[in-house]
DNA sequence: CTCCGAACGGAATCGCGTGTCAGTTTCGGA
DNA sequence: TCCGAAACTGACACGCGATTCCGTTCGGAG
C-alpha cells in the first residue's frame, strides 16, 4: 500500500508471521489455550520455540491476533454484499437472511475449531478477551437491529417490534446453531431453516 | 435418609465440605478457574490449603461438584412445577414458559456469576467439562422439544413443525438472553418479553 | 483427667511452562 | 569468497502453583 521495503526476506518474515498465527489456532483450539504451551506452537511448524518471541511479545499477545483474524473473517462475512437497505419486501428480507445464514454457517460449520475458540475457549482465558468475546456478540447484535430498524420503517415488520431485544433473541438463535454444530454439523442447513421459519411464522398454528 | 451416624462431627464435615464448594464457586467465578488457586479458595474461607485436600481429590475434581450443583439448580428450575401436559391452549403454554423463563432468569439474572461460570469459565476448562456442558444443552432441548411435540399434537402448535430443531432455535434465544444479561442485567425481563413475541407472532406485520 | 485417633495447617517438594540469552547458522551484498 | 548483520536455536533460569507430608491441635470416649 504505503511502504516499498518489502525486500524478499521481509516478505518471508511475514509469511512465518502468518503461519505461527496459523498454527496457534489450531493448537488453541485443538487441545485448548492453557493446555498448550509456546513449545506445542513451535514444535508444529519445527522452529525452536525462541523464535517465537522474536514475532511476538508473549503467549497473550497471540491469542489476541488469532481472536483478531477470527473476528475480521466473521464481521467480513456479516457486512460484505448485504447492507441492510439493499432489501424494501419481505420476502427479499428473508432471502437475504438466508444469505447471510450461510455465510456464518460457512464459517462455523465447515470448521468446528472456530466456534470452538471463539465461544468455549476464549472467554475462559481472561476478562479482558471475554469483553471482546462480549464486543463482538454486541456488535452482532447492532447489526441485526439495524436490519431490523430498516424493515420497521419500510413496513414490513410489525411496527411495535423491540428492536433491540429482538435482535439480540435472533442472535442468540444464531449462536445457538452454531453450538449445534459442534456436535452435529450435519444439521446445521435444517437448524438454520428452523430459525428462519420460526422469525417469520411463529410456532403458532393458524 | 437411610443410615443414622450423623455424629455431630460428621455434620461439621459435611458442613465444611459445603462451604468449599461454595468458596470455589465464588473464586473460579470471580477470577476465573485457572487464575484462581487452591490457596486462594482456603484463605477465603480461613483454613489452611492443606485442609483442602482432605475433603476433595485435587482442583480439577472441586469445579466437577461445583459445576453439578448448578446443573441440579437449573434442572431442578427447568422441570419443577411444568410438566409439558399440565397445558393444553396456546395461551396456557404461553403462560408456562412466561414462568419458566422467569425461573431461569431469577438463576442466571439475579446473580451473573452463573452464566460467567457456566458458559464462559467452564467450557475452557477441559474437553471433558465443555461436554458437560453441551450435554446441558442437549438436555434443554430435549425438554423444550418435548413441550413442543405435545403441543403439536394437541394442535395448538404448527404441525408442520420442526421440533428438534426448533427447540434449539428457542433455547439458542434463551442463552443470548442470559448472555445478555451479563452486561445489562436490567434488560433480561424485556429481553425474556420480546423473545416470547417473537416465538408466538413473529416479525412480520400482519 | 488422660489418651488416641482424626483433622488441620502450612512449610517443603516437585514438575512444568514461560521467557531469556549466548552461541550458531543463514543470507545478501561487496 | 568473505563479512557483518539478522534470524534462529534450545539449554537454562526462573517463578508459580498443585500436591504431599509430618508435626501439632482438637474432640470426645473411657
């Protein structure tokens, strides 16, 4: 973008840089962040695990930019190609939930590790990566009640509608498909359909 | 129950045993599992670590007896007094899970280190506790699956009703609720409102 | 009051994982 | 081919916390 310096041994410092990221995920998710130590990390990609510290401060350090790399795919996948005035009827609504269902469901089905660090491992670690875990659950559920709020005005949602708390439940149907999937990723397509049926139709008979 | 030698000592045994458990509750919901140690529990309740052992094996076996009693408190809220077949309208399983969710609310709302160690210390702790705690999930969905079937058949549900999955979808709004709750606990009761709103009307404007 | 076994406390042990550092290797330029 | 700088390595030095162990205290039976 910017710089020019990238002289070839830049470059391979920054692949090596991306790989021990790499490589973290899946020791933290694999076998959790306290049971794995710097040495799992290195030993996984063979470098001695002084290296390590020459690409990061410390074991807290990286777990923040794994978080980091898992919370940029996600937000990408929720904001990309879906804003929310993109849609003015219901039905076109409903497809585009539907859309953005896969896409998460992309991401948290195809890779049982990601729900697993984000939801079970990354809240135990510290206060400060639960507030992220807790950020990111409130961004979400910014972002829902915006979809919301705009089919509101559009009329096509119920006109007293709790917004905010609303959003919140759907996202929480959400989160729960993808605890599902931890154990049962084959259901994943008919939970999702499940959730769609149950905000637009209710559980009521008619 | 069965056997008598209650001796007096004996209870104070099983009064301090209680109290352990009750210590370690607090300190691995304050400060989190791994960053609380054994020595910190005993100086909590004034007794010296050592004491500690003699009453359970080792740390990893105390979070075990503190994680049950939580277990038996939320089962317990869950199935006393609301059985699925006690309802037989709409409008009285409307009135049934208004009480179950203020049930569950009353435990994970009215103190927030219940959610913090159920769903953000224990999972990390093991694999072995994070099935634990899937297996709670499972077991919430079966129930919420079994009001649902009922329902259907007394047809005052859709019946073309995806029960399993919809149970999930019901129970994932249950858990953003208590998530929720963790940073405005002062919402929960809105949020519990709009999440039945949400189950019986949906969102679309009629 | 005396004695004995159980309960207790906390100093000492032990193992483990983080983070450091001095010696070694690699690499690009001259 | 050689040189210096930068990168890499892994043995080592901690510190920390779980668990053990033994001398001390307690409680109640005789």
């Amino acid at each position: 973008m910017s710089a020019e310096p990238v002289s070839r041994a830049e470059r391979k410092k920054q692949e090596l840089r991306r790989e021990i990221i790499d490589a973290a995920f899946d020791c933290f998710a694999e076998r959790g962040y306290h049971a794995t130590g710097i040495a799992d990390v290195a030993t996984r990609l063979g470098i001695g695990h002084g290296t390590f510290y020459r690409y990061f401060q410390n074991k807290r350090d990286i777990v923040d930019h794994v978080v980091d790399d898992l919370v940029a795919r996600i937000t990408g996948a929720l904001t990309a190609e879906n804003a929310p005035d993109a849609v003015s009827t219901l039905d076109e609504y409903r497809e585009q939930s539907a859309r953005i269902g896969e896409a998460l469901g992309r991401i948290f089905g195809e890779d049982p590790r990601v729900p697993r660090l984000l939801l079970f491992e990354a809240p135990g670690i510290d206060r400060a990566m639960a507030d992220r875990v807790l950020d990111l659950f409130d961004l979400a559920a910014g972002l829902t009640a915006a979809y919301l709020t705009h089919g509101v005005e559009l009329g096509y949602l119920r006109a007293d509608l709790d917004v905010g708390n609303t959003a919140r439940a759907i996202n929480g149907m959400i989160l729960g498909t993808a605890i599902s999937s931890l154990r049962t990723p084959e259901a994943q397509v008919a939970q999702s359909e499940a959730l769609r049926r149950l905000m637009y139709d209710g559980i009521a008979a008619r």
